[in-house]
C-alpha cells in the first residue's frame, strides 16, 4: 500500500499501512514473519515473526507526528495484558509455552512528507506477573 503526500487514508488503512512499513522493516532486520493479525478470544496480536529462536509478539502504532504523543504511548497497561493473554493464547496452542519470547512495539510516524520513520522498541514490556508460568 503506497501513501502519496497529501493523501487521506482511512484509520483502517492507515494501520494497515503501518503493519506494512513494520513487516517490511522486520524483514530487513533478519526477522521471520510467522503469522500477522492472529486473533483469538482475548484479542489480537500484530505481527508475531521470530528472531534467531526467539519469538516476537509485536504490536504497531502508526501515527502523524501531528498527533498527541507518541505512537507507543497507546501500548498502555490494558493493551500490554490484552496482548500477553493472547500471547499466551498463542503460546498454548501451538505447544511454545518453554520458547524464548517477547514484546515489542514497533512505532511508526508518517510525517507530513510522507516519509516515515521505525522505531523498533525490544522488550518493551514485560509479561505481566499475573500471566507468568
């Protein structure tokens, strides 16, 4: 999905955009994408890939510098248990629970130019103590 300056995406879009710069992003970095947009009951997880043998549970956040805060900001405390549950979810399912994993953000920020920025934030929480096995 291209994004021309001056262009209105819609907010779906615009997400979309963003899992598109981060998957691409991840790529480059030596990563292998596994599954994008895996749902489940307790929600949905963006982007899980694997880095060497550990797995990546990866949420994005695109934003317009425009915009109040940072894009990380939105992973707040209720968002960082949605995802660890479903991590878990994840985790469980496919028989992964004793795998090396983690959570990271992957910030986007579309400027005005249309160029855009990656900030790949590495463990940037962690499971919350309530989840630990």
């Amino acid at each position: 999905m291209g994004f021309k300056r001056g262009e209105m995406l819609s907010k779906i879009e615009f997400g979309k955009l963003g899992e598109e710069l981060a998957v691409a992003f991840l790529k480059r970095e030596g990563c292998r994408i596994i599954e994008q947009n895996y749902k489940c009951l307790f929600g949905e997880i963006d982007i899980i890939a694997r880095f060497k043998k550990t797995l990546i549970f990866a949420e994005v956040k695109t934003r317009h510098p425009s915009h109040l805060g940072l894009p990380q900001e939105a992973v707040d405390k209720r968002k960082q248990e949605q995802i660890a549950k479903t991590a878990l979810h994840y985790l469980a399912t496919h028989q992964l629970l004793k795998k090396p994993a983690r959570f990271d953000v992957l910030s986007i920020l579309v400027n005005p130019d249309g160029s855009k920025e990656v900030e790949w934030l590495k463990d940037a929480f962690p499971l919350p103590e309530r989840y630990s096995y």
